[in-house]
C-alpha cells in the first residue's frame, strides 16, 4: 500500500482529470459524427445511383447500350444511335461517349496550354503585385455560374464564331470546348501555381546558385519536380470537363450523332441527362438508362480524381524523404 | 603581392523593416582564404548571399553601398547575374540538392553551361566528387535519388556539385556542419587546395577550423564588421574586446 501511495505522488502518476475526458469525448464524437454524416449521405447517393442505374440492365441489354441490330431489305445492320422515345428505342451510348470527349478533350488541351502557362506566369514569373492583382480575376472565372457562360457563348461567341470558322452548326463541339475552357483554365492554373509551391524554395535557390537562368530553373528543375502536380492537375480539369454539364447543354447543339467533326453539334452525357430527365416517365426503360449514364458519369470521374490523387500522392513521396 | 578580389563599401542589408547588416567595408584578398565567423543571427549568410546577389530572390530585400569584384560593381544595371553566378560559386548552409538522381544534380551545371560532350560531364564529374570526398561512397549508385542520401552525404554532394562550375570565387556557409571529423578534415584540405585556383569565403562556427584553414577572418557582431585582421593575428592578439570575449567563450 505504501508503495502505491508513493507511487500516486510521482510526477508520472497523474491521471487526466475527469473535465479533461469529458472535453476530449465531446470533441472527437463532434467531429466523427459529422465525418459519419457525411459518408452516409454519400454513400447513400452513391448506391440510389448504383441501383437505379443497374436497374436498367434488366430491361436493356448491355448490347443495346452500344448498338442495335436492325435487319433492312433483308441485311442486318448496327445503329449506333441515342434515340430513346422512339418506337423501336435506341439506347446506344456511342454518340453520347463521343460528343463528350469530342467538346472534353479540346477543352482539356486548350485548358492545359493556357492553364499551365498562366500557373507558370502567376508562381515564376509576375512580379507579387501583378500576382495578387491578376489571381482574383483569374479565379473568378472558375466562380462564375455556368449558366451564365453558356450564355454567355450562346449569344456573343457563337455569333463571332460563325463569322470566323463558318461552322456546319452554328452550335457545335468547338463552342463548347471553348466555353469549357474558360473553367477548367482557372481549374489547371491554380493546380500548377500549387504544384509550383509545393517545390521547396531552397532547390530554386541551388538552381539559380549554379548558374541556370529563369528559363532553365522552370524548365529543367520546377517542371520536372512539379510533374505529377501539373498531370493531376490535367487529369482533374478533364474529369471536370467531363462532368460540365450547363455550358454544354447550352453551347453544343446537342444533336446526338456518330460524328467527329468540332464544328457540328454534339451531345454530352451530362447534358442527355439533364435535357431528358424531366421529362421521362418514371420507371421506363429510358428512365433507368439515363440512370446509367449517370454511373458511366461517376465512374469515369471516380476514376480519374484517383488517378490524380495517386499521382499526387507519388509527388509528395518525391520531394519529402 | 596581395591582390583585392572584393571590395565591399559601406553595405547595408535590409530585410523588409530588419537591418541584417550594418555599414559593412572589407576588402577580401584574392586566391585566399576568408574566415567569417561571428554569432548566429549576425548577418553571415545575409553577407555572403551578397556577393552573388542570391538575396535578391527574397522577398523584401534591400540594400545600400556596393560590392565590387575585380574593380567592377557587381550591381550595375547591365552586369549579368546568371553569368556573376557562375562565377561565384556557393555551398548553402544546408543542402537543397534536386530531388533528382546524384547523376543529374552533378551534371545539371555543365549541362545548363552547354557541355554537350558526356566524357567531359563524366571526367569533371569524378574529378568534383573526388575532392569533395565523396566519390567512393556514391559512384556505384549515381542513378538513385540525391535525398536519399545521409546529411553529411548530402553536404559533400552539395560541394562537389558546387565545384561543378568552376568558379572564379567560391563561397561556403558552414559546408563541414554535417561532417565527421575524418570527411571534415577532407574538406579542409579541398579548401587549402581550392585556393591555388579560386578566392574562397567559408562561413564557419568552428573557431579551429576557421584558425586552422583561413588566412583571414572577419568577426560579425550585430550585422557589423566587428574585426577583420589576418587570422593568426585575430586569434592571437585581437585588437577588439568584443572580438576577444567571443573567441573566448564569453558570448555568443
Ligand atoms: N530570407 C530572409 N528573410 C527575412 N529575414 C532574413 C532572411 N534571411 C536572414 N534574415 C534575417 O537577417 C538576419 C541575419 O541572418 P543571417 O542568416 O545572415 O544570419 P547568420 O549569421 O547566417 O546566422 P546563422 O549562424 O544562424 O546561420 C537575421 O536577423 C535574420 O532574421
Ligand atoms: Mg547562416
């Protein structure tokens, strides 16, 4: 007994107070009950999703989604066609999967050009007054409602365009690739101004110390240390590219055709759903089929945000051992 | 017979609203040995990052007074800074190797300076390594990354790949911190040798080692030159009584 006694008056046998627990239990049920809220929610979204979309298969046959087979004169041919209110419906996802990465891919590679050289300008180049003048513009544009850039094109740009590249539709794919543009460029320029950051300013220093002009130092030491961030960062931009859905709903045309040309109109996914759940009757083949389009949808970004996150991932691993 | 490689008049150094250094006038000796030594915080770093105008990317910097090397005010509006830096060389106080392969932070010098032929690379390469001793611990494995590497590694490297330039002056801020005493004295000899060639500065809180490798020192106190006087007399017979309370263990 003594020596317990003795032991209770050591610095090292204080225990936490009874305030101390209960304060400590407050927080961290705090906190875990809104990540538990939060995953729930999600989680639920994600299997209403799941289920609704995999419903379709039991109505279409996951054949039908790419073609189907029509006989003509006696000849069997394919129709890859999305024409779902049709007598003979055609559920095919070709023409949407298309008109997606036909307005998304553009879209992306304009983005990357401009966004990286702006992210590049903004971290290397500006000096700290035009920085912090110029970052708020740019950052606005990735804020401003995508109603309002769709209209935006619709109205102003659509018409300079048909002056200057004398579209087959005076909505097409391009138009709305440009319209993409003007958020994915803030998207993949704030990326690359991080990934920039990210590069520990002692190496610039070494880089500079040893000689190496402005020019070298970003291509020779910041972009090779920056890569993963900058193809993250591209990765991202598309998979916000292809989940856009307002701009080109207002911007493409959306006429669902087997075409590869930027100047016709085109029609995404994202806005096949948008334009025809409205108006489909609840339970209906072509209902669950939009359905399945929006888990095509999740999937693909699903996908591509842990893609970016690996490579991410792998950055950080490189700078810091 | 005593050459002034760099003449530095009345240099003040600011950092946004903090005076780093104070009204500093030294004249260093080419092909020489120069000790600078002098408390933490006094202004060493922030004197030796004039000499190739490195402060200038911190942001916040200013500066008065000037810094001539051979006769020429390194700070003119037409003088080249990338080209004054390949002349001066420097080994930072601590290493900031690429996170790249030992191979590419050793060659990224010769290559950015247009060395296009890879015996050359190669040959400098081993010659750099070797002297910063460092060449028999990493020539079986330059293709793995550089942070890989232990501290005192990581230091020797950073010399070696400093010494990759060639340069005309080399400055070294606490370049044997990291080391065993067996490396350290390694580099001490580098030095010794170096100054056959290059005019060199080494920044050092060793006062044997800065005794024992510099011609001269220059004790910094408070971002001021406080004494500077060849380095058997400043050890010796210090004319300041800061300067003697310092060596002495008293402060600092
Ligand atoms: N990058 C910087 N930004 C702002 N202030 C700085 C910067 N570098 C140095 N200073 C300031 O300048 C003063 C001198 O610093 P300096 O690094 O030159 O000291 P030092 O003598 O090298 O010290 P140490 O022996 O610890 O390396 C310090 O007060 C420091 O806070
Ligand atoms: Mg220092």
């Amino acid at each position: 007994m003594e020596r317990v006694n003795d032991l209770n008056k050591s610095p090292y046998a204080k225990s936490k107070s009874k305030k101390t627990l209960l304060k400590e239990r407050i927080i961290k049920y705090f906190f875990t009950i809104n990540s538990l809220v939060v995953i729930i929610i999600f989680t639920l979204i994600f299997v209403f999703l799941l289920q609704e979309g995999l419903k379709a298969l039991d109505v279409i046959a996951i054949k039908d989604f790419v073609y189907k087979t029509v006989f003509e004169n006696g000849e069997e041919g394919k129709l890859y066609q999305w024409y779902p209110t049709s007598e003979q419906p055609r559920f095919s996802l070709i023409p949407l999967i298309l008109g997606s990465l036909l307005i998304s891919i553009p879209a992306t590679l304009i983005s990357t050009v401009f966004g990286i050289s702006v992210g590049i300008y903004l971290s290397e180049i500006a000096s700290i007054k035009t920085r912090e003048f110029l970052k708020p513009i740019i950052e606005i544009f990735a804020g401003i409602p995508t109603v309002v850039l769709g209209f935006f094109m619709l109205v102003v740009v659509a018409s300079i365009f048909q002056d200057i590249f004398n579209p087959v539709n005076r909505l097409n794919a391009f138009l709305a690739s440009i319209g993409l543009s003007f958020i994915i460029i803030p998207i993949i320029s704030s990326l690359t101004e991080d990934a920039f950051n990210a590069v520990p300013k002692e190496i610039r220093m070494a880089s500079y110390a040893l000689g190496a002009s402005k020019f070298q130092t970003v291509f020779r030491v910041l972009i090779p240390t920056a890569m993963s961030g900058l193809s993250a960062s591209i990765i991202l931009g598309f998979g916000r590219a292809i989940g856009e859905t307002m701009i080109v709903l207002m911007a493409s045309g959306n006429a669902a055709e087997l075409s590869f040309e930027l100047f016709r109109s085109a029609r995404t996914m994202t806005a096949t759903i948008a334009a025809e759940l409205g108006e489909v009757s609840q339970d209906s083949a072509h209902y669950f089929a939009l359905f399945f389009i929006g888990l095509v949808l999740f999937v693909i970004t699903f996908i591509l945000n842990m893609v970016a996150e690996l490579i991410l991932n792998r950055m950080r691993n490189k700078i810091n051992y | 017979m005593r050459k002034v490689k760099i003449k530095v008049n009345e240099l003040s150094v600011f950092f946004n609203f903090l005076q780093a250094l104070n009204r500093v006038s030294i004249e260093i000796y080419g092909n020489k040995v120069t000790a600078i030594i002098g408390p933490s915080g006094c202004g060493k770093t922030s004197f030796l990052r004039t000499i190739n105008r490195m402060n200038e990317l911190i942001i916040g910097f200013r500066k008065k007074g000037e810094v001539l090397i051979d006769n020429i005010n390194i700070y003119n509006n037409n003088i080249d800074v990338v080209n004054l830096r390949r002349l001066v060389g420097m080994v930072f106080q601590s290493s900031n190797l690429f996170p790249k392969s030992i191979y590419e932070n050793l060659a990224f010098a010769p290559k950015i300076h247009g060395i296009k032929d890879q015996k050359i690379i190669d040959e400098l390469i081993e010659e750099t390594c070797t002297k910063a001793a460092i060449w028999e611990e990493i020539k079986d494995r330059l293709e793995v990354n550089a942070l890989t590497l232990s501290a005192g590694q990581q230091q020797r490297l950073c010399i070696a790949r400093a010494l990759t330039i060639q340069p005309d002056i080399l400055l070294m801020d606490e370049p044997a911190s990291m080391l065993d005493p067996i490396s350290t004295a390694k580099i001490e000899e580098l030095i010794f040798d170096l100054k056959k060639k290059y005019t060199i500065i080494v920044v050092t809180h060793n006062m044997q080692q800065a005794a024992r490798i510099s011609d001269f020192t220059a004790f910094f106190y408070l971002g001021q030159l406080v004494e500077y006087d060849k380095t058997t007399k400043l050890f010796t017979n210090p004319s300041n009584k800061q300067t003697e309370d310092y060596l002495t263990g008293r402060f600092g």
